[in-house]
C-alpha cells in the first residue's frame, strides 16, 4: 500500500526537553523506540462551545478507531506549529482556519502494539463553524461535542479516546476555551 510506505518514510523531528531540535528520525522507528519528538494537537471549537472532535481511521497503526481532537501530527523541518497544524487540518478535516499556540508538554504514552509516542506536544487552538470534509484515509467519523459533555464521556467510557487527548483533557482543560 503506498499510503502506508509514505506514512513510514515520512520524518519526525527529534527534540530534547526544552523542544530544541537534535536530528530527525523516521516516524515508525521514533514510536518504535520511545525518542522524544515534537508534535502538535488542534483543537477546533465553535461558537456554542462545542470542539470537534474526529475519530482516527481504522488503519491506523496506532489508536486506531479512537475519537481524539480535531487533528494533529508532526511538525515538518522548518515548519513552525502554526504552520504545520494548518496544513494537517486542511489534508485531515477539509478546511484551514487561524490558529494560535496555547500550551506544550511533554508524554509518553505506550501502546499495546509496541509502539510508544513519546512527543513534546504544542496545543493549537481555532474556531470554525462549519462541517468538515473528512479525509477518509485519515479520519473515520467526526462530531461536534461540547467540552462538559466530553469531559463526562471520558470519565464514563475512557477507552474510547486517545491517549493524548485525556492527557490534555486533564491536565490542560483550562487552556482549550477561546
């Protein structure tokens, strides 16, 4: 599958815990190893409150069929968050809009499948207010949710959202309202 080839040539860049770049990895092998890379996280709300939400294609090779936020990925070399959440929206959700940096940290999160994402994730935030245009390659389903809702979802079905999307639900919930 060409998909799948592409998705495990494509490279992360490898950063150390104050995300100043030290080398760049290829994807697959950074998750197969646990090494600290940077990431980012979107989080699209509207004007009700509601962010959106999408649920990870089932071919993923990770956290496969798991509802998670609007998008996110791997910043590009050279390509600065803002820049890089734009384009994976537009190649994820069908759309672009401004977004701001709000917060970063750092995880680690293991998989059952061996693989570990241990990322220092910067939390990007927009508003939109219209439908989507999924990537089904990307993205199952996608759905409007309002924060309390799914603050309350993950306590009652935890297993149904990703890994990085409980951490930044937990630890930074304050910083995901506009």
């Amino acid at each position: 599958m060409q998909f799948k080839r592409m998705e495990e040539e494509e490279k992360v860049i490898l950063v150390n815990e104050n995300d100043e770049q030290i080398g760049l990895m290829p994807k697959l092998e950074a998750h197969q190893k646990a090494i600290l890379h940077r990431a980012f996280s979107v989080f699209v709300i509207n004007s009700k409150n509601e962010l959106m939400l999408q649920q990870r294609a089932q071919h993923k090779y990770h956290s496969p069929g798991l509802w998670t936020n609007t998008c996110c990925s791997h910043q590009r070399e050279g390509e600065t968050n803002v820049g890089a959440g734009m384009r994976r929206l537009q190649e994820e959700m069908g759309f672009i809009t401004t977004l701001k940096d709000s917060v970063s940290f750092i995880y680690k999160a293991p998989f059952d499948n061996g693989l570990t994402e241990h990322e220092y994730d910067h939390v990007l935030i927009g508003r939109y207010e219209k439908d989507p245009v999924i990537n089904p390659d990307e993205v199952a389903d996608w759905k409007w949710m309002s924060i309390e809702r799914i603050k309350k979802d993950m306590l009652d079905h935890p297993q149904v959202y990703t890994e990085w999307f409980k951490i930044i639900f937990e630890k930074f919930y304050s910083h995901i309202t506009l």
